[in-house]
C-alpha cells in the first residue's frame, strides 16, 4: 500500500502542485507525459527490510494500540 501511495504522491508533487489546468483533459495529459517520460528509465524496487524487522515493528504497534485502548 505505501508503494501506491507513494506513486500518487510523486504524481501530485510533479505534475498536479505544478500547474493549472483548463480542463480535466489537460490534467490527464499532463499526468500521462509524466508517466511516459518516468517509464523511459524505469527503476525496480529493491526491498531493503528484513521480515523479521517488520514483524517486530507489527508487534509493538499492536502492543501500543492495544495500551492507548484500555
């Protein structure tokens, strides 16, 4: 989910704060150039985060939701 996010985010930063637009037909014009000229030069995600880390940082989340809940 924070991928997806993150990739809306990009898009509002660099294309949608930017300009002005007319018309709902230039924003989508503007968001499809964006998206053109990113994929010329792709990069792959690389996980950089261990699993056993991520299930820590799920348990002490839970423990700290289930504390501000009593």
């Amino acid at each position: 989910m924070n991928l997806v996010e993150r990739f809306f985010r990009q898009i509002t930063d660099d294309v949608v704060r930017e300009g002005s637009f007319a018309s709902v037909g230039e924003l989508v014009t503007a968001i499809n150039v964006h998206l053109a000229y990113h994929n010329l030069k792709p990069k792959p995600y690389r996980w950089k985060a261990e699993g056993a880390a991520i299930l820590e940082k799920i348990q002490r989340a839970r423990a700290a939701q289930s504390k501000s809940n009593e």
